[in-house]
C-alpha cells in the first residue's frame, strides 16, 4: 500500500516497504495500535513483548482482526523482536525504556531505532513533562545505542484512534527528528505509509524534549475539546 | 472586526472588543507584527519600547502603514505601555525578560500579561532551548508578577508573515496557556481576532516550556522546507 499523492509529493521519496518492522512493547496500547497500522500499510511486523508468548498471542489476534497473509504479523519478546526487526519502534512505558535499550544493545546495533516514548507524569491537573538527565528519551536511547541510529516520532499519534477500527484515516502530521538524514527519510516514509499521515522532519535530537513533552498539552487539549487531537504543520 | 464564524465556534464568546492592547518590545520584529495585525483587527494599541520616541515613531510608522484611525495605536515607553494596556503582550527578547517584567510590577499589577518570548539559543546547527529555572518564560513572568494574570501564546508566529503586507490570512492556531480561564478565553478570542488564527486552549502553565521550545523545531522545520511553518491542532 502506498501513501496517497497529496502525501507522496512532501516525502523524500525513500522506499520503506518491504522493510521488517519491530515493535518493542508492542502489546502496550501505542505499540499495538502502531503494530495494526504499519501492518494494515503492508509492512511485515514483528510485535515484542516481555514475553515471546504475549507477543506471539497478540501476533495472532492482530493477524486475525485485519487478515494478514500469514507470516505478515509475528510475535516474539522484546529480544528476539529487535533481533529481527530492521526498524524497531521503541513503545515502551518510560519507566524501564533505558533499561530496556542497554539489554539490548547488540540486537540492536546498526538498526534504525524509533523511539515515541513521552516521558510524562500525571497528578490530579493532568500531564505534565519529567525531567530527564539526557534531555529525552530519544537522546536516552541515542546516548545508549553508539551503535544504532536513533530516530524521534509517533509521539501524538492517540493510541485510542490507532486502536479504532472505525479509523481508516489520521488527520495529524508525525514529526520525525534526528541526526540521520537517510533515516529520518526513511522513517517520515513509514508515518506516510499509514494513511492521512504524514511524516514532517521537525529538527535534531537535540529539539526531542519539547516534541515528546508536546503530548502533555495535547492531553490536556483533549480533556478541554473532548478530542483526539493531532498536530498538522502549515505551509509545508 | 469579528472572527470568522469558523473560528467563532471554537471559541468561548469571551469579548475582547474594546479592550486596550499593550505590546512591550513593540518595535522588534514580533512585537511589531503582533502590534499590526492586532490593530488591523481592530483593537486599540499601545506600541512600548524602551524609549518613549522609539515607540511613538513605530505608532506613526504602522498607523500611517495601515490607515489606522487617530489615537487608535499610539506609542509609549515600556512603563507607559504597561500602564495604559489592560492587556499587556510580552514580546521582548529574552535576554533582559525578567529584568523588565521586574521593572513594571506595579505598572501591571491586575492585568491580564500575555508572554509569547521563546528562551532560545541558536548556533552553527540551528536554534535549541535554553534553560529556564523557573521552567519557562511564562512560569518566570508568573514568579516575577503575583498580581498578575499571565497567559502564554503567540509563541509560533512568524514574524516575517505578520509584518508582511502581502499576507491577509495566517493558517496557524495560537497555543494559548495559563492557570485563568476567564484569561485564557479572552487570549484566545484576541487571537482569533486575526484572520484565519484560532487560539486553542493547551494546557496550564507548567506546560507552556515545550510550546516556547517548540519554536526551535518551527526553525528546523522552516529551513528544511524553506517554509514559515505553523502550527494546527487537528479534531479541535
């Protein structure tokens, strides 16, 4: 499947499919409602889980909720996942993610690692941004990986409209950001894979905090509209 | 001049008609395009500066500029500026933000003070977020000015279109923030006064740090695609 042609004509033109892609935490409610996305867009998805059988078990659910040729979905834990994933989407809570990226530092070493992780708190007036020693969790993950090539985005997309089968289109850009110009491509073509989406490139890891703690306001938008709200860029 | 009606029934029926609009740093490039486009809708406008000749000769230069009528945007030094506006936009840089917001305390004692500063830096790679102890700019001015009511918004806006004549419609939603409902509703039906803004409610103030920080991705985004990028908040 392709991105539509009002897509196509902002993207770099960088060919994802036929790419493998992994999705740590994948049974979480951003990983599963991404792993349906990317899989329903026709990419070959692997879903990691803490254990290979919730991955595997969530594997086959999704695989019969959208009718995947078989082989299309997978399950696996988080280990093996990384392991066979060519893209790894990190979706994991924030609490465990560098853990979880320094055990995996060899799977995932010389892959494209996207990381959506908002590092966030909550209290009776709603979300707030943590503080984090490194910046974000892109620039945790980066400073963990030497070895792999760190990319920010999926961060707004609402895993209740991910989730949704009603949902067949997502008024929301993505904002991908890194170091990696080849990467951030790449990865700007996977958000553009699904459809509505489209992948914006919005800066240097450096500019990740704000883009993950964006999804504090973007609650908060949605408590006050009573709306899955999104982001859309004008005048690109 | 009203909103449109499409921007109209997003917003609270908050009336701002009528009200004096103070612009501290009105001669700078922001400060400026807010001042014409705030006028141009209609409000009456008070343009501070740090001399008194400085923001009577930007009053001279943008009534002649848009035909405004007699006394309707008049010029001031930064202290008489703060005093005349019952709304008073901050727009100044930020170096120098708290010290001047520490100067006026008195003069905006009981206002409502509208904080769109971006505590940025800018280097070889581009711009980042500087850090703030208080967490932003608007948290800052909140800790500088008890007395007063401090919203955050106009943070995205592009000072190159506001100042633009050729530019009659801004495609951009004003990400409004602050602890005041009644404050907040007003900023957003200010903002909604300039055609094609929408001032959208996104959050209390301790999350106002990654929408001043996000102008560094707007810069990125701009240089990328050689845009002036703005943003919308989709399903809102």
């Amino acid at each position: 499947m392709t991105a539509d042609s009002s897509d196509t004509e902002q993207q770099s033109g960088a060919d994802v499919s036929g790419r493998v892609v992994a999705v740590l935490g994948g049974t979480g409610p951003q990983g599963r409602g991404l792993a349906r996305r990317l899989a329903q867009a026709g990419h070959r998805l692997v879903i990691g889980s803490r254990s290979t059988e919730r991955g595997q078990s969530a594997a086959e659910t999704l695989s019969a909720d959208i009718g995947a040729a078989p082989g299309a979905v997978t399950g696996d834990d988080n280990s093996g996942a990384a392991a066979a994933g060519e893209i790894v989407i990190v979706a994991v809570p924030w609490e465990g993610h560098g853990e979880l990226l320094e055990s995996l530092r060899e799977e995932l070493r010389g892959k494209i690692v996207v990381d959506c992780v908002n590092p966030l708190g909550f209290d009776k007036q709603g979300a707030y941004a943590l503080d984090v020693p490194e910046g974000s969790a892109a620039q945790q993950a980066a400073a963990i990986l030497p070895d792999s090539t760190v990319v920010a985005a999926f961060h707004h997309v609402s895993a209740v409209l991910l989730e949704d089968p009603e949902v067949s289109s997502f008024d929301l850009d993505v904002l991908v950001l890194g170091e990696d110009r080849e990467a951030t491509d790449l990865v700007q073509a996977l958000a553009a894979s699904i459809p509505g989406m489209r992948g914006v490139y919005a800066g240097r890891l450096r500019n990740a905090a704000q883009v993950e703690a964006f999804t504090a306001n973007l609650i908060s938008i949605n408590r006050r509209y009573k709306a899955h709200a999104g982001v859309r860029v004008t005048d690109v």
